[in-house]
C-alpha cells in the first residue's frame, strides 16, 4: 500500500528529480500523438542535456535530473512546439505501517495481546461519554479496577441480583470497559472511561431466555446506550424473529449491538460451524475470534447463506486476560464472547472520536477494520481497530 | 398443565403500535403478560398454543414466537 504526500504516509521529494509528463492536464485535449512521444520528446530531452535512459515513450513520461530555472526554459521549449509538460517533482514512496503491520502478539506487562492487536493500547480515546452496555451474567461491581467509575448495574433474571456469581460478564466488562492502567497486570480494557450498563440478562448457571435479553436491550436502550454488547448464543441457524426487530430497532434509536457469532466450529476436525442466534439478525453485528497470531479460532463460527447470517468483523478472542469476580479477580479465558467485547469497547472509540451512530457507526467499524489474509466468511472485513488521534 | 408450565412468548407489535397500549388487547385474547418493553414494542407473556394462534391473527401483531434459551459463548 502507496499513498504520497498524507501526513500518515511522509512522501518526500528528491532534490533536483523531477517527472515531467507530455500529455495536457485536461482530459478533454486528446493526448500527444504515438510519433512525437517517440521521436519529437527524446529529441527535445537531449537537446536539453537531458539523459533519456528514464524516458518512457509508451507513457511519455521522463525522469530526469535538473535544476528548477533549467526546467521552466525546457518547458517554454515544448509550448513552442505545442508540447504539452507537466513538471512535478520525483518522490519517494515507503511503505505505510499498515502494510507491515505486527501478525502476532503476546501479553506484555503492560497491555494484553487483544488491546495491542486492535490498537487500543496506542488510542488516545477512552470512550469518555458512550454509555456501553453488556447485556451477561452480572458485574462484580467492587472489584477494585472499576472504583470510582461510573456505572449502572440492573437484574433481569428473577431471584437474581445483579452481582456476578458466573464469572462471564465481569470478564467481558472488564474487556470492554475495564482500564488500561491498571494498579497490577497488564491493561485490558478498551474503553475504559465509558460508562458502565452492566445489565445481567443470563443466570447463575450462564443461560438466560429471550424474556431476559430483549428486556435487557429493551433497559439499554431506555438507558441511551450507544453500544449494547451481547456474548451470548444459541447454535440454531434460523433467524428469530424478535431479534429482527430488536436490532432493527437498536438502530432507529441510535444504538448498535454487537453480538458473538458462536463456538459451534471444530475447524480441526473439518467442521466450521454457522453463526447462530441472535448475531444472524440483519440488524446485529456478528462478531468472529482470532487469536494472538490473527488466525481465525478453532472454534469460531462461519457465515452461512442467510441474510444476516454473514460474519461482519473479528476481534481477539483466544487466551483473554480480563477481571474476574471476587478474589481471583482476573481470569483467562476465549471464546467469540471475547471478542465481542473487544468489538463493542473499539465502537465505543470511534462513538467518542467520530460521533456517528447506529448504522453509520456500523460503517465506519467495518471502514476501519484491518484486513486478514483470511477469508471473509470467517472474519467478515477483518480485525476492528481503535482510531488513533489523527483520525478524529 | 398449571399457570407456571404454560409457554412463554415474545410478541412483537406491528410496526406504529405502542406496547402499553397493546396490553389490553393480548389479555383479552388469553395472555398473560409478563414484560412489556415499549422502547422494542415487544411484550413478553404466557398463554397455550390456542392464545398464541389468536394472536397472531392480529392486525396489532407482527410475530409470536417461542422463547429460546441462550448460554454465554466462552470455550
């Protein structure tokens, strides 16, 4: 990948090297003609005393070594002959940073693999502002990474409070939300000054019915999140309905869910499963996982050929460290749950450094994504990203 | 089969019907609602398979649907 003069990509110009082109600027004059490209420019050049090794008469286009004053007098040369010129000069291209980007990570002692793979670790945003919800098993909300946030807990399952005795939703908040400076470990969290909608939707036991979730995303949305996250799944291939609607809906209120696309696959054993319900709504994001060298996870669904059955985007989600209730506090663990949570704390940044929403909010996480030499109905546009300062 | 055992279904409203408002009318036909979530137009009830065949002869809905179960998706 190319790009010249952006201040990403720091094309720079050679001293005394200059492209001049023999063609006319406006697309409208027909080109110079085959036979002056051939015989009337080299002549011109080396009556110049310019070298035409770098003259190219299928393109009419030299490079030639000169100093400017001497070009201005060559190119009032060539309109004496009705020559058109256009004199830029030469520059050095380099490869961007995308186009050798790191393909593998590894927890450090400062940020995990997942937070470096999709650059939140180099962001300068935090979320500061989004109201992210995750829709889980609960939140230990007094595990000490999370003192002084802002956060909002609500029960969905009866009998239930909304402390977190599974374990599941503190990770993927921690994920999703928790710091990135914590006081001990590696940070883990990408959005981490967003504020907190931990709404528990999925029991004691880490199942949950469509009576807990849809109330769930029914809180969220009263709650005006923008981002609503959901780990969760049911390995059928059939679309529910509710979930149409929900998504749907999710968006006409400026809201978008991201969901687990399903560890239904066993791709060692030759099976890649289907993206299961509810991430093949139309109207939800499927996320896929990869692992700490960018490589689809063994257990991560596929696409099938349903509308909405499409894998949109992948996140990390093999070997996630994150927290994790009460006095273990932090935990490893994988599954397309943890890669949601990625995917929902990078829509929280780009809510915060863009100000799009909802669809457009899809777009641009699907915009932005880095592209893997894998193939789409695995990771859909590839791994989502943080934006960086620059791309406010 | 007692009160407790009777499915449980997520009813989506037709588009521009308000879920409150709809209440009523899915009692009357034998359901008993559970959760109403405005901001989705869904409500959530109970009722047999015969209240869940009359209302989905209404003009007021869109779908009734069976309530699925789902777990957390990590390995």
């Amino acid at each position: 990948m190319f790009s010249k003069n952006s201040p990403r990509s720091a094309a720079t110009e050679v001293p005394d090297r200059f492209v001049i082109i023999f063609d006319s600027a406006d697309p409208a004059t027909p080109g110079i003609a085959a036979e002056a490209r051939e015989q009337q420019v080299p002549q011109l050049l080396t009556e110049q005393g310019y070298s035409i090794s770098e003259y190219f008469p299928m393109l009419g286009i030299a490079v030639v070594t000169s100093k400017a004053d001497q070009l201005d007098d060559f190119r009032q040369r060539c309109a004496g002959h009705q020559l058109p010129a256009e004199v830029v000069p030469e520059l050095i291209y380099r490869i961007l940073p995308d186009a050798v980007a790191k393909d593998s990570f590894s927890d450090t002692g400062q940020f995990t693999w997942g937070l470096q793979a999709v650059g939140a670790d180099l962001s300068s945003y935090t979320g500061k502002g989004i109201n992210l919800a995750v829709l889980d098993t609960g939140f230990d909300a007094n595990h000490p990474d999370f003192a002084g946030r802002n956060v909002t807990t609500k029960s969905l399952v009866d009998g239930e409070d909304a402390a977190d005795s599974h374990g599941h939703g503190t990770h993927c908040i921690g994920t999703s939300c928790g710091p990135r400076t914590p006081e001990q470990g590696p940070g883990y969290g990408v959005a981490s000054e967003a504020n907190i909608f931990a709404g528990k939707v999925l029991g004691a036991d880490g199942s949950g019915s469509d009576s807990n979730i849809l109330a769930g995303i029914n809180w969220a949305l009263e709650n005006k999140c923008q981002v609503i996250s959901m780990s969760l799944g049911a390995d059928v291939k059939t679309v529910h309905p509710p979930y149409v609607t929900a998504g749907r809906r999710a968006l006409e209120l400026g809201s978008l869910i991201v969901a687990a696309a399903g560890n239904n696959a066993q791709r060692s054993a030759g099976n890649p499963g289907f993206v299961g319900a509810p991430a093949n709504s139309p109207y939800i994001m499927a996320v896929a996982a990869v692992d700490s060298k960018l490589a689809v996870a063994d257990f991560s669904a596929q696409a099938i050929s349903t509308e909405g059955g499409e894998v949109d985007i992948a996140g990390p989600g093999v070997d996630v460290y994150s927290s994790w209730p009460g006095s273990q506090r932090y935990n490893t663990i994988s599954g397309t749950s943890m890669a949601t949570p990625h995917v929902a704390g990078l829509a929280a940044l780009l809510a915060e450094s863009t100000g799009l929403r909802a669809q457009e909010l899809w777009d641009k996480l699907v915009q932005e994504a880095r592209s893997l030499s894998l193939p789409t109905t695995d990771v859909g546009a590839g791994l989502a990203q943080a934006p960086t300062s620059a791309e406010s | 089969m007692s009160d407790s055992e009777l499915p449980v279904y997520v009813i989506t409203l037709a588009e521009g019907i308000e879920a409150t408002g709809a209440v009523s009318e899915l009692e009357s036909h034998g359901l008993q609602v559970k959760r109403v979530l405005a901001a989705l137009g869904q409500v959530i009830g109970q009722g047999s398979e015969q209240v869940a065949t009359q209302l989905r002869g209404l003009d007021s809905v869109q779908s009734v649907d069976a309530q699925r179960t789902y777990r957390a998706l990590d390995e």
